[in-house]
C-alpha cells in the first residue's frame, strides 16, 4: 500500500494497541489498512457517507486481503456502528464542526473506554472548546505539515465533567512549549491569523476594543513560540 502521508502517520501514532477502531471518512482506507496489517488494531470498520471512496477503501482492503480484519459500511459518521465493539475513533480529514456533529451524534462515544484521534482540517480552536467543555481530555497533539498547509493530530480520553478552556489553549491546545519545528511554525501561524482578525476589526471605529484583544492574543502566542525556541 502506499506510505501515508504526515497527518495520516501522525494519527496512526495515538492509536492505541490491541483496540477495535472506526475510521470515519475512511477516504481510501489508508489509514484503517495501515493499523489492521500492522497489528496495532485486531479490527476495524471503515465508514463513509460516499459510496466512492468506499469501494477505493473496499479494493485496497481486498487487495491486502483484510476483508476479514476490516468491515465497510456506507453511513454518516458513527451511526449504526457496534457501540459495543469499537474504542477507537478516528476522524481525520474534516472540519472541526463536521466532526463535532458527528461526535454529538454518537452518544455512546462519551465513555472512558473509547479513545478519540482527530485531525481537523480547519476550526481546531472550536474543536479544542467543544472537547473539553463535553468531559474530553486532550492528553496529546502533534502538528504535520502537509503541502504547504500546517494541521494538528489530537489525542483525547473521556473523563467526564466540563472544563472552560482559555482562548490561548483553544489555539494552540498541547502545541504549546512542544519544540520540534511543525510545533513552533503552528504556533507563529496561529498568531499571524490574530492579526489578520485585528487587522479586519481596525477598519472599523467600533471593533477597535475587540481588535485589540486578537493583537494581546497573536502577542502571547508569539512570546510562547520564543519561549520554546530559546529554550533549544
């Protein structure tokens, strides 16, 4: 099978072993074939709400003769998946919204036995509040960088209760004081989007308040990342 790529590599890193995972938007099914034939998962079910990329991901299960260690099913996210079996899930490649939707969808997902890795593609700050404000603990992120385009891989654990994040950690979230070189370059680009929002707000009289609140934020991401690099 083809190597996958940074983001997939880094998700494929949180997977615990020995779980049964649910790999939603399998896409082609990189990743889920990648765990299966590795022995990190003992089984898995590739989702997609796509016919298409589902028969990609049923032909290269095929074609790595997995069709026993790997189930396709056509839905949307979660749904109608074994609830029972399943304490690993992956959902890689969405926005921070879609995967929340599918999340809150899933209700039996809020256990401590089920263990979530997510890539957001965009609106990672969103994602970071909705977890910790619905009992998930983020206990690990990795930044990739993917044809010019910097992600974060997350790890995160069911522990109950809510937690009101700071903005900061909604930016940077386990980034943050992490000194391989994705970290830092997440770090500076999350300040440089503050300032493209202050930017915007100060051609407006009555933004400049909230404007200045992005400005103390780029500010303080800023002085983090040079904190890290100073600390090599």
């Amino acid at each position: 099978m083809e190597k996958l790529d940074l983001r997939l590599a880094a998700a494929a890193e949180f997977v615990k072993e020995g779980t049964v995972a649910a790999d939603v938007g399998t896409d082609h099914g990189y990743l889920i074939c990648y765990l299966v034939n590795e022995g990190i998962c003992k089984h898995g079910f590739a989702t997609d709400i796509n016919i298409k990329p589902l028969e990609s991901a049923r032909n290269l299960i095929k074609e790595m003769d997995l069709e026993e260690e790997i189930e396709t099913v056509l839905t949307d996210g979660l749904v109608g998946l074994p609830e029972d079996e399943i304490d690993e899930v992956l959902i890689c490649g969405m926005g921070g919204e879609t995967i929340i939707g599918i999340l809150e969808k899933a209700k039996w997902v809020k256990s401590e036995r089920v263990h979530l890795v997510l890539q957001p593609m965009s609106r990672a700050d969103m994602l970071r509040r909705w977890l910790c404000e619905n009992g998930w603990d983020i206990d690990a992120e990795k930044a990739v960088e993917v044809e010019k385009h910097l992600y974060t891989v997350i790890s995160a654990d069911y522990i109950g209760g809510s937690e009101s994040p700071d903005d900061i950690f909604c930016l940077t979230g386990k980034l943050a004081g992490q000194d391989d070189d994705y970290a830092i370059k997440y770090l500076r680009w999350q300040a440089n989007i503050q300032r493209g929002i202050a930017f915007g707000l100060l051609r407006s009289e009555k933004e400049k308040e909230h404007a200045l609140v992005h400005i103390q934020l780029a500010d303080m991401i800023d002085e983090m990342a040079d904190e890290t690099e100073e600390d090599r």
